[in-house]
C-alpha cells in the first residue's frame, strides 16, 4: 500500500488524494501502528494506560475497537499529558506533550498512510526524520562536498518552532496533497487535542505539541556552498 501511494504521489506532484480515510482504518494498518507504538515503549498518557495493561485488555481487542471508531466517524483523541524535560547545555526545558497509548496507535496509523505520500515532494537536501535517512546520511553530505572543496556550513534554527505553526496554515498544506473529508477531520481533532498541565487542559490555536508519533519532526537540510 505504501509504494501504491508513493509511485502516485511521485508520479502526479499535483494529484491530490481522495481516498485515504478507509486505509487508516485497515485491520493490518492498525496491526502495524500497534507494532510501532510497542516498539517506542513510551510513558502513558493523562489516563494512565500503560503498554502493558493494553497488552492485558488485548491488542486485537482495543484495535478492533479503534477501527470501528474511525470508521464510523466516533474517534476522539484524549488531551496529551504535558512534561517537561532538560534541554542539553542550557537551563530552558523542552516541553513534551505525551497522547494515550489508544491515540498513539491511530497517530501511527495515519502516518503509515500520509508518510509516502508527502515523502514523494521530499528534496534529496532533506535528512531529518525521514525513512531510511538520518543525521548520519547529511553528515557524510558534509564529508563529501568538504572533500570537494566546499568550506562553509550554515547552521541555523527557528526559535519556539513548534509553538508557532499556526494549524491552519499547516492544514492548508495538507491540503495541497490530501482531500479526504475523513483524514482531515482526525488531523484536525489531533491539532486540537490539547495537553493537560497542572490540572488544565490547554488548547491553543497554533502549536503542533513534540512527543506524539505524527508531530511534525525537525527537519534538517544540509546545502553545501562553495
């Protein structure tokens, strides 16, 4: 299914698609996502379950519940739970907003689906996050073009990055891509979650919390100059 969509996806860069909902919701999707979310062994969300206690209540059971949930439309995220951990060398910490493992599954689900087809518009310069890619990859960019003679490397950062995206200027781009009523609504829901800290459940108009499994990753691009 996933190379289905990427060679669409690479093949049309202006197609847009309509029928991605009914994939999310496919028992082996779901399986998968399970398998994904098992594998980050994560912290529970505000309601407390743990990777254990769903393996006890039965996986097949919950994602069984969870696809009849997306597919009649009934799915709704819990609020995240908001912590905070140190950011190396600096004083500042870095705040992680950590959904419930049931909301965690169908975050893994959907990426599963959405990943080729946004990973097809990808330029080769781009490492972060990506499959199959990884810091390494861009270090060696590096090593290569300084071999070639290149000399300079420009490092820079967006400030408070994630704070700031604005959700519907980022659900406008989805939507360059994506149409399907079905999986915007769940991108939508999943903006709009909100984390819960000190006994509030905060809900800003702008911001993509970091800790989920479709939080927009860092992405870093490496371009060698002469």
């Amino acid at each position: 299914m996933q190379h289905a969509l990427y060679r669409a996806a690479k093949a049309g860069p202006g197609r847009r698609f309509h029928a991605l909902g009914d994939k999310v919701h496919r028992r082996d999707v779901l399986r998968r996502a399970w398998v994904m979310v098992r594998r980050n062994n994560g912290a529970p969300g505000i309601d407390a379950t743990t990777l254990a206690e769903v393996e006890e209540y039965g996986v097949d059971r919950l994602l069984g519940e969870l696809a009849v949930e997306l597919r009649e439309g009934g799915w709704r995220p819990l609020p995240a739970r908001r912590v905070f951990i140190p950011k190396p060398g600096v004083a500042e910490q870095r705040p992680l907003s950590i959904p419930s493992v049931r909301d965690r599954i169908v975050q893994a689900a959907l990426k599963i689906v959405l990943e080729p087809v946004f990973e097809a518009d990808m330029l080769p310069c781009s490492f972060g996050f990506r499959p199959k890619r990884g810091a390494h990859d861009a270090l060696q960019v590096l090593v290569d073009e300084a071999w070639r003679g290149r000399r300079w490397v420009v490092e820079a950062d967006i400030a408070n990055c994630f704070e700031a995206i604005p959700h519907e200027k980022l659900m406008q781009a989805v939507e360059e891509r994506v149409v399907d009523r079905s999986v915007l609504k769940l991108l939508r829901a999943m903006l709009r979650a909100g984390a819960m800290e000190d006994g509030q459940v905060r809900r800003p108009v702008s911001g993509t919390p970091q800790g989920g499994v479709i939080t927009p990753p860092r992405q870093w691009a490496t371009s060698p100059s002469k």
